[in-house]
C-alpha cells in the first residue's frame, strides 16, 4: 500500500524532475516553522472574518424566512434574525479561542464548528453558493494538525512531518475543488461540440458567461463590456483559466508550481469579480495565504525548474532528455543516506 | 508513524470519497433539490457556455392594487442586492422547475420562501407571473430580445394570509 501511493506521488509530482531538497531535513525544519506561522496567520484572520461577520450581521435582516439546510435542522421555523446572531456569535467565540490558543486541537475544532454553521447558515436561503466552503474544509484539515506546543513538535521529526502532511492536505483539498471544477468544464465540451453550440473552447465562451451572469442579475460588473466586446482577449484568457484549473491537483504536488498556482488562482477570481461580480474573497485569501505563501516553496521561484514541471511540459521534457533514473524520488540515496533529528 | 499512515490514507479517502458524494445521482433529488449536501459542493461552475438559453422569472404586475404600466422583473427591482438577487434567482428557478404541480408542498416551499424574503418589503398585495423566457445570450445582451415569453402562472402573495 505505502508502496503503492508513493508511485502514485512519484508519478503526479512529475516524476524524476521533482527530487527533495538537498539537505532535506533542514528544509523539512524550515517548511514546518513556515507552516506553523501559516496556521497561526489562518486562526487570526478567522477571527477578523468572524468578527466582521457578527458586526455587519444586518443584511441578514431583510430575509424573513429560511431553508434552512440540515446543519441547522434546529433552526427551522425561528427568526432569522435570531438564528443569524446565534450562529455569528458562537463563531466568533470559537474562533477567537482558536486564535489565543491555535495549537490546542479542541479550539480548532470549536473553530471548524464555527466555520461549518456559518457557511450553513449563508447558504440557508434556497440556494447553495461556494464562496464559504474552501474555508470550511481548510479549517477541518487544520483541525487534525497535532495538538502540543511548537516546541515539542520542532523537537520531533515525526511530528513535524505529521504537520507538514496535514497542511499539505489543506492545499490538496483547495487545488483538488479546482480540478474538479476544470474538468466539469471539459467533460461539458463534447457535449456540447455535439449539439452544434459554442462549447467552453469556443472564442464566445467567456464572452456568454459574461453577458448572461450580466442579464441574469441586471449587473454591471466593470469589464463586463469590454470582454464582451473583445473576444481576441477573452478566449485565451478561459483557455488559461480552464488550464489553471484542470491541471490544479497536480500543481499540489510540485512545490516548485505552488506559488505560480496560487497567484494565477488569485487573477483568476480577481478576473471574475471585475468581468461578473462574483467575488470568492475567502479562497483568494486562502490561496495567497496558502500557495503564494507555501512552505514547501523555496524562497525564489526558480522559473526554469517551475516551467518545466508544467502539467504537460514535463511530458516533453521527459522526451527530450534521456532517463536517468526512473526510481521514485522518495526512495533515490539522498533520502536514505541522511541523517536528521 | 502510525498517526502519519492514518493521515495519509485520510487524504486519500478524501480524494476518493469527496466527488462520488458531491457528483453522485443520489444527490441530485436529496434536500428539496438543492442538489448538493453541504459541504460537498460538485463545483459544477460554468460548465455548460450558455447559448440558447431558457430560464424562469419574476414579473411583477400590481403591487397594493395598482397595476403597473411597465411590470419589471425581479431582477430589475430595485432595494436588492447582488448577493440577494442571486439567492432569489435560484429560488425563481426552483419555482418554476416546479411549476408543473403548483400543489405540491415543495413548490409551496419555494413559493412561500420567495414572497416572504422578496415580495413582502414590496407590499402586502402583490400579484405577479412566473415567466418562462427563451433567448440567445448574445443577441439579449446586444438588443435585449427574448426569443419567447410565456407566463406558466400568475400569482398572488397576500401579506395577512397563513400561507401560498
């Protein structure tokens, strides 16, 4: 089984182009030092979305009826008004003991708790939205980070690599909800290819999505008629997006790509935002916090090496250069020859 | 070691158990039709380019018993959002996907969320349409024409009664 997923690791992570670091276990020191702040960035900024959340809770008002989804089976039938200020405040208690005490694995799943009914309770109005759940899932990923002081788990490189696996699984999950994303948008194309009609590669396509967003909702985003108007751009900027989202999973596993993913994820929802009004502001900070800001990334983005680990360029580079090995990178001699703490 | 080899296996099951219940059929009919349970989102966004679309909407006739001369839509009126606007579209649509038998419960449901978040700050007598609309995207977008504009029914939401 280990064997099994650590081929399926060599193989998604773009095979022998993606060796360990020299000097891996100060790299693993450094990465896990880097992460913990990360988690520690997470629990603060939570609190300030919570607290913002509690303190702007009037919107919530106008509505005078809910759907409410099963979360909050409890709330069916009371006032909005109340259910909204229950659920608000208990996350912001939850999230401010995550953020005093973010090593303590009770207050992070008190955390997730929080997180968990609040995107239940916005999404409670007959209609589902995604902009709460990529929050959602990382703070139940960071709730199985080890509990113990920082101290302890920098002493242990078991632990620390427990840590690091866990906050590697929050990044999986978030570059995962993208390529599931692309690859809708894919399987959708000979669809309809079939039917006669522009499909997602056609030059109209984002120019459509636009328009229609722009009349379904009598909005009027800020780029809405320039795309329109200007399909030379708009066509390969849906092509780069369908790319950027398809191929994200990968990207998780080549440290090397993470902050080129990251960032090209953040203009991608910038771009939604100005061309459709949809703004997914919880995921662009999530991406800049976690991709942009990778522990797993080197200082400088090395564009070389990051080019070629693209989804698809490696293919050619494995074709221009001759393999010299073909062993996983995990089990080549720099892992076994050294020796760490 | 161990607690490293669980959490692997932990990814894995996610990686494996997440879309065969956000993509699964069983889905698709569970919760009055939302057609996801939160949080497994099937992040089915933009999949299909809209061409020749058809969707459901809102036209408001008379509010308090004066008729009015231009009857907007719901997403013309003003005093909403966009986020509310987006809540109360998709809630138009599960109204109409349901219009076929305006007496079952769950077109009730949607009816009676409809009128008392979006209908009620208008008036307390307010006679509307569902409307069905056909349309090029492009075409709407560039004239404003819809292709057809049929009413599927005609409604009346009343402040002082117990429910549609």
């Amino acid at each position: 089984m280990t064997g099994l997923l650590r081929t399926l690791r060599w193989l998604l992570g773009g095979c022998r182009f993606n060796r360990p670091p020299a000097g891996v276990f100060h790299a693993q020191s450094r990465a896990f030092t880097h992460a913990l702040l990360l988690v520690r960035v997470f629990y603060a900024a939570n609190l300030l979305a919570a607290g913002w959340r509690l303190a702007e809770r009037e919107p919530w008002n106008v509505y005078e009826s809910m759907y409410p989804l099963w979360p909050l089976f409890w709330a069916d039938g009371m006032k909005v008004e109340t259910v909204a200020i229950g659920v608000f405040a208990a996350n912001a208690v939850f999230a401010a003991l995550a953020a005093i005490v973010p090593t303590s694995a009770l207050a992070r799943w008190l955390a997730f708790a929080g997180a968990f009914a609040v995107g239940a309770f916005v999404n409670s109005f007959g209609r589902v939205g995604h902009a709460e759940h990529a929050w959602v899932w990382v703070s139940f990923f960071f709730a199985f980070l080890p509990a113990g002081s920082a101290e302890r788990m920098a002493a242990s490189r078991a632990a620390r690599q427990r840590f690091l696996l866990v906050f590697w699984a929050a990044q999986f999950a978030m570059l995962f909800f993208y390529s599931m994303s692309g690859w809708l948008k894919l399987v959708a194309v000979p669809i309809q290819w079939h039917r006669g009609e522009v499909c997602s590669l056609g030059c109209e396509a984002l120019a459509r999505h636009i328009a229609n967003r722009a009349l379904l909702t009598k909005s009027h985003p800020p780029l809405a008629d320039w795309m329109i108007d200007h399909l030379w751009l708009s066509w390969p900027l849906f092509l780069g997006a369908i790319y950027l989202e398809a191929f994200a999973v990968l990207a998780a596993f080549r440290p090397a790509l993470h902050r080129i993913w990251g960032a090209g994820l953040v203009l991608l929802h910038l771009g939604i935002g100005l061309a459709m009004e949809i703004w997914f502001v919880p995921p662009m900070f999530l991406l800049a916090l976690l991709l942009v800001n990778s522990p797993f990334h080197g200082e400088q983005v090395a564009w070389r090496e990051a080019i070629w680990q693209l989804p698809g360029l490696e293919l050619v580079r494995h074709a221009l250069e001759p393999a010299r090995t073909l062993a996983p990178a995990s089990l080549t001699p720099e892992y076994g020859a050294q020796r760490g703490p | 070691m161990r607690a490293y080899r669980i959490s692997v296996l932990g990814i894995v099951l996610f990686a494996a158990v997440y879309p065969a219940i956000s993509g699964g059929v069983l889905v698709r009919d569970w919760h009055g039709g939302v057609g996801e349970i939160y949080p497994f989102a099937p992040w089915a966004l933009f999949c299909f380019v809209p061409n020749y679309e058809s969707d459901f909407a809102v036209r408001i006739r008379a509010i308090d018993g004066r008729q009015l001369d231009q009857p907007p839509y719901f997403e013309q009126l003003p005093g909403f959002d966009e986020h509310q606007k987006t809540i109360g579209r998709g809630v138009i649509e599960g109204m109409g996907s349901l219009a076929g038998d305006q007496a079952s419960p769950a077109f009730a449901e949607q009816r009676r969320l409809f009128e008392r978040n979006y209908l009620a700050p208008l008036g307390d007598d307010v006679r509307y349409e569902l409307v069905r609309r056909e349309y090029d995207v492009l075409e709407r977008w560039k004239t404003g024409a819809f292709q057809t504009n049929e009413p599927v029914a005609a409604l009346v939401y009343r402040a002082d009664a117990e429910g549609p």
